[in-house]
C-alpha cells in the first residue's frame, strides 16, 4: 500500500465541465462564412486561427493544383472565412525562429485495429496547456456538401484542429522542442488539413517529400487502416517515424536521426516528455490485445512524478512548465466517435460525439 501521508495532493484546477459543441451544415463557403461569425461574435478579438486562414491565399502554383485536384472545397472553406473575418488585424504569436522556455506539450498515440479487443484503431493524445486555455476549446462538426465531415477539437476560428474526418484519417499534434525550424516548405496547418482530407498515410508522407514543411513541430497520423506514423520537422529535416508493431507514441522532444541533434530542451523537461512518449508506448504494449477506449483514457491518466511528470499533469510550476493537462482526446475513426475530455483525464468524464 502506498504512503498516503507522502503523496502530494492538488486541488481541482477546473471545475468540471463539457467542451462545447459547434455545428455548420452547408457549402464549404457557407460553413466558412459562418464559423467566422461564430468566432467573431462569442470570442471578439480572438483571432489567432481567424487570421491564419490568410495563409490560404498565396498558395505556391504547385501545390494550388495538388489543392484544386485533391480537396478543392479547402479553398472555399478558407475563403469563406477570410471574406467574413477580414484582413488580419494581429501578428500571429508563434514564429519558427523565436522560441520560448516554457512551452506546451502533449502526447499523442496511434494504435492498429490488431492490437484492440474489437479490431478498430484508436488515436488520440492529451494536451498540455496554460490553464487558460480550458476556455477557449470548442468541439467542431462541420458537414461539408461538397466534401467530408470535419470532427476535432480545437480553438475557435481554427480548421485543423485535433480529431479525425469522415475520410477515415486523424491527425494529432506536439510542439517539438526543437533550437531552430526550417525555412522552406509548406505551412503544416496546411499540409494537415490536405492529410485529413486524403486517403492514406502514404498519400500524407508524399506531400511531405514533395513540399517539405516549414518551422518545426511533430503530428501524429492513422488512416482508415489503422496504420501511423509520426512526422517530425525541424532544422535538421524531417523524419518520418512509423507506427513500431501496431503502435506509435510521441511527445515533445525530437527523436528522428536528423531532428534529434536540434533538441531543444534539457532537465525535467526533457524527462518528462521522454516518459510522455516511451513510458505511453510500455503502458500500451502491456495491454496489447486489451485496449479500448477506456483502458486508454486510464492510461492517459498516469501520475507517474505527479503532479509536474507523468502524462497526466497537474501543476503549473513556474520555472518548470506553464502547462498542466487540459484536455483529452481518444478518437475511434473507423467508428466515426470522437471521445473528448474537458481538464484531466483522471478526474473528468469523456463526452463522446459522432460523425
């Protein structure tokens, strides 16, 4: 039994809530114009992801044509947010050269259809935030006439977000602590909406080779197969780290051959993450065979170092992290379900919401 006295207890950072629902049912365009609106009217003057749908503009002739053959309806989303929100009127907060200390976290995972008790893939990850970003998420169902459903968590005003499509593809996403990013290449937020909208991991890899990325970051992907791998960028190039026997862990330090030498972080920063992503994947190989839902979102719910370590944190230190687990997410894509836990995972119910 272990020693009660010695363990650190911590409040309840949140209360207990749901995050919010938001629906668009229409033309990608009309979809666009309103979620614009709804962004602009219920979270006035937040418009980080509002701003970026800019980037749809200026798009390089080569991949526009990739973008017109692929996913065209893409373009009119995008324009329908653009024409309804305006010309950017703030600079956007992150830049590929300018990193700080105290960054966010997150941890993803991808596991096949094989390695489940009912042979369907699960994806997923947990992030790691400010607090004050429990506020800000939404869940948004966006039903395209033209193209597939959208299902992800995200902030208001943003597209990609975290979650998967009617495509059968899902995406997740980590900061990679990284010393510098890459020049060149495509924005990721665009080469993941273009993934999300594809068929197949294969299909995502070959954008990747062709355009390259820029800045610096990690995303987890699974097709309609249940196969997945991680892709991470940085100075150093990309690497593309596939799922090992059906299961793919990843958190926030570099890990590829060329990646690895640009890490940019040390200390329990370091560690943390590194239990984030391997101590995740042993968690996970312990119940191959076994895994559901469920058994998944106990294992997110690990307090190994709590409150500061383990993949379910706690508490804001200052000078360690600024980030504690604020959300959750398990996606079932061949399922259409998205379960979706608002704060930590140990400490909060799952809402489940459907394609």
């Amino acid at each position: 039994m272990s020693d009660l006295k010695n363990t650190p207890l911590t409040s309840r950072l949140s209360p207990e809530g749901v995050i919010p629902l938001v629906e668009f049912e229409g033309s990608a365009y009309e979809c666009g114009r309103e979620y614009a609106k709804f962004t602009m009217k219920n979270y006035p003057g937040y418009r980080e992801y509002l701003d970026m749908a800019n980037d749809w503009k200026s798009l390089d002739p080569e991949l526009k044509s990739v973008v017109d053959k692929r996913a065209p309806f893409l373009l009119d989303l995008h324009r329908g947010i653009w024409e309804e929100a305006g010309p950017p009127q703030k600079a956007l907060h992150t830049s590929p050269s300018n990193l700080s200390r105290s960054q966010d976290g997150c941890t993803s995972f991808g596991i096949a259809g094989d390695q489940t008790v009912d042979g369907y893939p699960l994806s997923g990850q947990t992030k790691d935030t400010p607090l004050d970003r429990i506020d800000l998420y939404i869940v948004l169902r966006m039903r395209l006439e033209e193209g597939p459903t959208l299902l992800v968590l995200c902030y208001p005003g943003e597209t990609l977000g975290y979650g998967m499509w009617s495509t059968g593809m899902s995406l997740y996403r980590n900061n990679l602590y990284s010393t510098a990013g890459r020049e060149g290449g495509v924005s990721f937020k665009i080469w993941g909406m273009m993934t999300l909208a594809g068929s197949s991991i294969d299909e995502s890899i070959e954008l990747v080779n062709r355009f390259g990325l820029q800045g610096f970051g990690n995303c987890l992907i699974m097709d309609g197969k249940g196969e997945s791998a991680s892709i991470e960028w940085n100075a150093g190039g990309i690497d593309v780290l596939p799922a090992e026997d059906g299961i793919c862990t990843h958190a926030n330090h570099p890990i590829g051959p060329e990646t690895s030498p640009y890490l940019g972080v040390d200390g329990s920063e370091l560690r943390c993450s590194e239990h984030r992503t391997f101590g995740l994947r042993k968690k996970l190989i312990a119940e191959r065979g076994r895994l559901t839902p469920q058994l998944v979102l106990s294992i997110l719910s690990d307090h190994t170092d709590y409150p500061n370590g383990g993949i379910c944190r706690h508490l804001e230190e200052e000078g360690v992290t600024d980030s504690i687990t604020t959300a959750a997410v398990i996606t079932e894509p061949t399922r259409g379900k998205l379960h979706v836990v608002r704060g930590n995972p140990c400490s909060n119910w799952p809402v489940t919401y459907t394609l």
